[in-house]
C-alpha cells in the first residue's frame, strides 16, 4: 500500500521565522511529488517534482525532492502569518495513465505576529 | 490556467436525504476526476476515481451503493451521498488532471461541506 508521511504534524512559529516541513514516502511505481497549500477551502498548487536534486522556488517557498532516499522538503523563509495554513504532501505512482494521488496527513503551520 | 469548480459549497440537509454534489472543469476535458473527503484537520483521503463513461473505482472501504458517482460528460462528475447520515459530516473535494505535461499538477475544486442533521 502507498504511503505518504509528513512531519512535523504541526509547527508554531514567529513572523521571521525559517521552517522546514518534511514528507517521506513509500510508493509503487513513483511518478511525481506535489505540495499543497489548504486554507479554509481546496489545496492551492505549489510544487510538482519529479527529478531529484533540483530546487524549485517560488518567493519565499522552495521545495526539492531526494529519490534515493524517498523524502521531499519544503522551506518557508522569512514566515508571515499569511503563511498559516495545512501544508499537504502528495505522490503521484501507479500504473495507471493518470497515476493515483496519496496524500500525506499534512502539517498544520501557525505563524505568530 | 486549470480551473475546477465545485458546486454547492456548503449544504445542509436531513438525516435520510439524498445529497449531489457537483464537479466540472471549466477549461479542459477531463476524462478522469477524483474525489476526496477530508475530515477537520486532517488530510484528504481518496473515496474514488471518476472514469468519463465508465463506473468509478472505489477506494477499500468506501461503500459503492452510498457514495453514487456518475461521470456522464468530459467535464462534469457527480457525487451523491445517498440516505446520508450525521457521521457523513465533512468536507468533500474533487479534483481533475488538466492533462499530461503540464505543471498544474492536480487542480482541486473548492470542495462542499456537507452538514447532515
């Protein structure tokens, strides 16, 4: 069965602040990584990685991908409290022509004033 | 970009009834849409794979005869929740593949929450 674990589960900050959020996975048939961001409502795309190595960036937020050792990271730099949110991990395997998506639990951030 | 939109956003309905829920993707075809529920904090866990033209796949543990999905169109999936009861409480999304190559990844509706009394 696939499997997609994030941690930490939840994560208290400052404004300023640096955090790392993680997410390992275990997959058949691995196709691609994708991060979400979830406020009140439905996931917001972040990141889709498929190479290892190599950074992706968007502002403040980057993300990279390892695929020997099965873990993906995303880093915030400089938090604001706009950065509060359930970030959510998710893996794209199978053999499908689509590919099925597994979620991780997800990291509950709160960032502080 | 991939737009999906979800329909209703919230609904509250009677312990017995029957409740639809609606997925369209408004710019692309899709012949594959899924959907989601999520229960408050907590992730999103897949219930099925809406085929266009063919039945849906459930996941293990998801009652087939309960959760009715029809995927009549490229662009519409329907979700009926059937005699629903208080504990289907929750927040239900759904989301499509824009199509191969693309770096949407998968776009998400804005989901339903759907509050059983």
């Amino acid at each position: 069965e696939d499997k997609v674990v994030q941690s930490p589960l939840s994560l208290v900050v400052h404004e300023g602040d640096t955090v790392t959020l993680n997410c390992s996975y275990e997959v058949t048939n691995f196709r691609s990584l994708l991060w979400y961001k979830q406020e009140k409502k439905a996931p917001t795309f972040l990141f889709m990685l498929t190479s290892s190595g190599i950074e992706k960036k968007s502002g403040r937020l980057s993300s990279i991908l390892d695929k020997k050792e099965l873990f993906s990271i995303l880093n915030i730099t400089a938090t604001q409290t706009g950065d509060s949110a359930i970030y959510l991990c998710a893996v794209v395997a199978g053999g499908t022509s689509y590919g099925k998506l597994t979620f991780g639990q997800g990291t509950i951030l709160t960032v502080h004033p | 970009g991939a737009v999906v939109s979800q329909h209703p956003s919230r609904v509250i309905c009677k312990s017995g009834t029957s409740v639809k829920i609606e997925c369209r993707s408004l710019d692309f075809q899709a012949t594959t849409m899924f959907w989601y529920r999520q229960f408050p904090k907590q992730s999103l866990m897949l219930m099925a794979t809406s085929n266009e033209g063919s039945k849906a796949t459930y996941e293990q543990g998801v009652e087939k005869d309960k959760f009715l999905i029809n995927h009549a169109s490229l662009t519409l999936s329907t979700l009926t929740v059937t005699s629903a009861h208080p504990e289907d409480s929750s927040f239900y999304i759904c989301s499509a593949i824009p199509g191969t190559g693309t770096n949407y990844g998968y776009t998400f509706g804005s989901g339903t929450r759907l509050t059983v009394v």
